[in-house]
C-alpha cells in the first residue's frame, strides 16, 4: 500500500487520500486471509492426494513421511510468499530478508541442519524404518514417522517420543525388528541338591507345548544351560527362538507355565538362606 502527501495539499484532498489507502489496505488484507485459507485447504488436498498415491504405489512408510513433511513446508513458504504479495509488500525483499534470517538463524540453531541431515541419512541407509521397535537415546518404542528433522516414536504404554535425527543417527540404535527372529532368555533359580536333568525336562517340554516357539530348526534350538552357583540358588538359563512379533506375549506365556509347572513336578524356588556358626563362649567350635 503506498500513498503520497505534497506539500500544501489540502485538508480534504489529504483525508480522501488516506480514506483510499485505508480501503485498499483492507481489500487487500480481506483478499490475502481469503486467500490464506483457501490455500491452506489446497495444501491439505494436495497432501491428501499425494498421501494417496504412494499408499497406491506402496512406496515405503519411512520415505512417505518424510516426502509429505516436505511438501508441507515447501507449499507453506510458497503461501506465505502469495499473501505477502497480495498485502502489497515486495517479494523479492521479502525472500531476501527471508535468507537473511534463515542464515541467522541457520547458524545460531545449526543442529536443525544436522537433524535435517541425519533424516536424509536415516531414510537412505535405513538403520530402521517405520514400524520397527527400536531403543535409542534412552527410549524405546515403535517408530510412529520419520520426518525431515525428527523421529515419532510410541512407547509400549502408549506415549509419544520426539527425537531429533541428528543425534538419532549419530548414536547407538537398538534395532529389535532388524533381525525376523528373537532368542528368549528366562532365568530360573531352583534350589541345591535339585536334580538338574529331570529340571531341564520339564523345562524343555514348557517350551515343547508352547506354539510360539520354533522347533525341529538346528538354528533355533530349544536350550537349557546352568547358568551360575548363586548364593542362594542354582540358576539356569532356559532358551528358546520365537519371531519378532511373539517375543512378549511368549515371554509372559513361559513365565507362568514355569511359576506353575515346576513346583507340581517336586522342583522347589529357593528363598535367600544364610547358615549361622554358633560358637560357644570357651572358643570351641562344635560341628
């Protein structure tokens, strides 16, 4: 909006002057929130349709999220771009002062460009991908999205965690979906003097009558290994494959059938024992 007052102009003719301006001004302003939203009911269509065709094209969720954060923002610039001409303002300066600041910025907040990067990274070398149940920077759960300058995680109790990609990708990841299959360790701590081959039977037949467990595979066996003399117990290690998805709920299954089954076949859990020495007050010590 411009407008220019001469000297000596009148009273009348300098009122009619602003009065003009002022109703261009709220044209314009009118136009450009007119615009903006309609716009951005444009911008959520066009999401929408490209959203739709690569579901169609079963392009992989972790470039998918990445690709519509993209457009997002990219369709979002060029909007504020359009309105901001519409107000009447220069554009050209407006993307110079644009650059300008983002240099600024840029530099004052250069990890943006190291989560941008390592998203970049992280959807090309794919240390994980949409979907897969990861631990990393002290989290663990589900990746929900990979976007340009972070990742969506929802933990098992159904939290979301936001982690920039920068040190995502730069730090440890605990990938637990990488591999199609997950051994399970349970620990069983049974008493001294238990005879070790009938607890191993009884172990191995849980994991026998248990359908999650792979079977009859030399590369998945079905274990049973004494662990460790503990204090109080002889500790062993049952083992046993599933597939990724039924880690848990094979966990859990295992757990109760060990609770109930070892104590109906005679094997007892030991409690914490300590032997006391009594020793007489003339020093000597009876047997």
């Amino acid at each position: 909006m411009e407008f220019k007052l001469e000297k000596g102009m009148a009273l009348d003719e300098v009122i009619s002057i602003l009065t003009r301006s002022i109703v261009e001004f709220c044209i314009h302003l009118v136009v450009a929130v007119l615009v903006f939203y309609g716009g951005r009911f444009l911008i959520r269509k066009i999401y929408n349709i490209v959203s739709r065709l690569m579901t169609k094209r079963h392009v992989d969720a972790s470039i998918m999220t990445f690709v519509l954060s993209g457009v997002q923002i990219v369709l979002y610039f060029l909007l504020i771009i359009i309105v901001v001409g519409i107000l009447g303002l220069e554009t050209s300066s407006f993307i110079a002062l644009f650059a300008s600041a983002g240099v600024a910025i840029g530099m004052a907040l250069s990890g943006m460009l190291q989560n941008f990067a390592g998203g970049v990274l992280i959807l090309f070398l794919k240390p994980y991908k949409v979907g897969d149940y990861i631990e990393a920077q002290g989290f663990a759960g589900t990746v929900k999205a990979i976007k340009m300058f972070n990742t969506e995680i929802t933990t098992p109790d159904n939290k979301t965690i936001i982690i920039p990609n920068g040190p995502l990708f730069t730090g440890s990841i605990n990938n637990y979906s990488f591999q199609p299959r997950r051994r399970v360790d349970w620990p069983v701590g049974v008493a001294y003097g238990t005879d070790f081959e009938h607890a191993k039977s009884v172990l191995l037949s849980i994991l026998e009558a248990n359908p999650n467990v792979i079977k009859d595979d030399p590369t998945a066996p079905m274990v049973v290994y004494l662990k460790e003399m503990a204090d109080s117990s002889v500790v062993l290690s049952l083992r046993g494959w599933v597939l990724e998805e039924n880690y848990w709920p094979t966990f859990y299954a295992v757990n109760e059938q060990i609770y109930k089954l070892l104590p109906e076949n005679g094997i007892e859990f030991p409690f914490p024992q300590l032997d006391v020495h009594m020793i007489p007050a003339d020093g000597s010590a009876d047997a």
